[in-house]
C-alpha cells in the first residue's frame, strides 16, 4: 500500500546561520532599553541583532529615519564579564587555541583587551596605543591576501583602517600562519575583548562603534547600545534608561515541501487513518525538535501517484 504526500516544513531559527534574513523593524515610539526589548519580544523575536556589515547596511536601509535607535546590544561591566573575540565576523575564537607569550595574557592594570603580535606570540595590551598593523583583504587587492600598514595607529582606528580600506584585521589562525603574516613584529592583529552581549544570547563579535571608548566596557553608567542612524549608523552606548526609538528583528518562516511515499511493513497499518498519519507527523516534529530545530509540520494529501517511488525534495533559496 503506497500513499503520496506532500510534508510541509515551518522551519524558524534552523536557518539563522546560512541565511542571516532577519527582517528590522524601526519602532518609533520612545522606550527605555528594557521597555524596548520586551516590546520586541512580544511582537517579533527580540532587539535587532547585528552580525556583520551586510546586517548593519540592511537595518539602516529599513528606515528613512536620522535619528539614534537602541539596538539588541547590552554591556555587563566588569573584568571577569569580558570575552575574547576575533574581529572578522563569523570566526569562532577559541580559548584552546591560543598563542600567548609565557605570563600572558597578564592584564597589567586591567585595561588590556586587544591584542598584540610579535614573533607568532601573543600579548593583550591596552587598546589606545599605537603600533603598526597587518589587514586581512579577502579580494586579494594587489595580489596579496595580508597587507603590513607600515605606520601606527590605535587598535581600533587600525580595525576601522582595515575595514575600509581591505576586509578586517588579520584574524583566525590560517591567516596568522600564512608566512607574510607570521613575520610581524609587535603588530595588532584582529582579537579584542569586551563586555558586550546581544540580547537574543547570540555571540556575534561584530561591533560598529563610532567611539574608541565603547570598545571594552561601555562607560560605567551606559551599558545599552544605540545605532546612530544620522552618523552612518555607527553605534553608541547610552544610559538604559533613556527612551529612544528602537529596532526590532524577526526571522521570516521558510517554507519546505517535501514528498514522501509511504508504506507499511505491517498490513494491520492503515495508512489511511488520519490517526496513523497524525502520530507519524508527532513523531517527525519530535525528532527535528531533539535536533534542536524549530518546525511546524503538516501533511497535504495530493493524487496518487502510478510507478513513482522517488522522493522528490525542493527547497525554497534563501532571498537576497
Ligand atoms: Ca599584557
């Protein structure tokens, strides 16, 4: 006994990490931070989370708006709070992999949160002085991937330097290895650390900050982080408790139909039964939910179809 079905998929936060199609939302009434997330946790998913350029030039083009938002961005102020993060959006930094110069990294006063390179070794140094810096460009500008900027500057003018002028500060240890890059002495490269969390618990490292001192901390009293929208939308951090306009994110559900062809080894098992068909679809949602994925999954009953045991599968692309 063979029966055609079509399976159809609702699948939500799955699709996070290949596609990044969050969709903002400008809210334009005035809240406080607090205020702000709930509203959007309420309504939509949560604050706008921001993983990288391309999220930060759609969530900009999603208002027509010059003024200052918050965005899904929160500090917890405190030394043990910081993580350590790589500054090219997406690579992972992992505590297990590390290259620190023996008694590093040592924190001397306790303001050291970005990063410092000399003969592959690493230092963690306070990020307002000034050394030379290797930018990372994934276009291969000139012919060459790693680019030695032979004056000084601050680590995060170097980042801003490196994310106009090429990709990002050398970041991930491929780029580290690669022989141009292992020579560098006494030169930033991409890792930094701070006390910044997204509000949907994501650990996005991208930051935009349009001042040096937001960096690490954000100053004691302005833990909550704004987009600047009449500033290109650099961020800034503000105290909580301002009310500001605000943006939210959801994710679009993605539709996936699938066809299967079912049959029962055991004749007793009337694949007809609506019953039968309802508890195989539990079972379904219950395995994509152990795999921690979020689905809503429904049956559509569809004629018959004669010598086609095949299953047919097709996937809607992700948008641009
Ligand atoms: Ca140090």
């Amino acid at each position: 006994m063979q029966w055609s079905l079509f399976l159809f998929i609702l699948m939500g936060q799955s699709f996070f990490f290949t596609c990044h199609l969050y969709v903002y939302h400008f809210i334009g009434e005035n809240k406080t931070w607090d205020e702000a997330q709930k509203y959007c946790r309420e309504n939509y998913t949560d604050l706008a989370i921001v993983s990288n350029m391309t999220d930060m030039e759609r969530l900009r083009k999603s208002t027509e708006t010059l003024t200052e938002a918050w965005i899904g961005l929160h500090s917890y102020p405190g030394k043990d709070n910081r993580r350590w993060y790589w500054s090219l959006p997406g690579l992972k930094f992992n505590e297990n992999q590390t290259r620190w110069e023996s008694g590093e990294p040592n924190d001397n006063g306790g303001q050291e949160n970005c990063l410092l390179m000399n003969n592959q070794k690493w230092s963690d140094y306070p990020c307002g002085y000034k050394f030379r810096f290797i930018c990372y460009n994934e276009t291969k500008q000139f012919n060459k991937s790693f680019h030695l900027i032979n004056y000084t500057l601050t680590w995060p003018q170097a980042q801003r330097y490196c994310r106009e002028n090429h990709t990002d500060l050398v970041s991930g240890l491929d780029q580290l290895d690669d022989n141009s890059v292992k020579s560098g002495s006494y030169v930033w490269i991409g890792v930094f650390r701070d006390t910044w969390r997204w509000s949907d618990g994501r650990n996005f490292s991208f930051r935009n900050w349009e001042y040096v001192e937001d960096l690490v901390d954000g100053q004691s009293n302005k833990t909550c982080a704004t987009t600047m929208l009449n500033r290109a939308g650099k961020w800034s951090s503000a105290d909580c408790n301002e009310e500001k306009p605000f943006f939210c994110y959801d994710v679009p559900l993605r539709k996936h139909l699938v066809r299967l062809t079912l049959s029962a080894e055991n004749p007793s098992v009337n694949l007809k039964d609506p019953a039968v068909i309802n508890i195989m679809l539990k079972q379904l949602e219950k395995k994509f939910r152990d795999e921690g994925v979020s689905v809503k999954l429904s049956w559509r009953k569809l004629p018959e179809i004669q010598n086609n045991t095949k299953e047919a599968q097709r996937e809607e692309q992700c948008a641009p």
